[in-house]
C-alpha cells in the first residue's frame, strides 16, 4: 500500500459514518452488563426487549443504535 492508500484509508476511518472501513459487516449495536462484562450482539437477542445478563440476570443495556458513529466499546 503507498501514501494514497494511506491517506484514502485514513480519510474513511475519520468520517462520522458508521460504515467506516469494511463496509461488509453490519451490527445493530450489543448489549451490555457493566457489573458483570458480559456482551451480546443485538442481532443474536430475539425480539424488542432488552435480555437479561447469564451471570446475574439484571437487564442489558443497548449500546450502540444502528445510526450512531460510536462503539459499543
């Protein structure tokens, strides 16, 4: 890869966009349980509500929507 790939590369991974870099892989966000560090990909959970943690079954919190620019990290 040569300096425009670089600069082309480091253009698209600074953008607002959600799609940034590999636009092949697509999420709804994850789940969360701060107490417990325990994630699950919003698209594994069936239907609308939140599921509860496997470790101490308290409801997970979404942390990413589909058209934020953030992680769920």
């Amino acid at each position: 890869m040569g300096l425009l790939g670089t600069l082309k590369d480091t253009f698209a991974a600074s953008t607002e966009s959600p799609n940034r870099g590999d636009a092949t892989s697509s999420t709804s966000g994850a789940y969360w349980c701060h107490d417990c560090a325990e994630r699950t990909l919003a698209d594994d959970v069936a239907g609308d509500a939140p599921p509860t943690c496997p470790e101490c079954g308290d409801e997970m919190e979404l942390e990413r929507s589909p058209d934020s620019t953030g992680c769920a990290c």
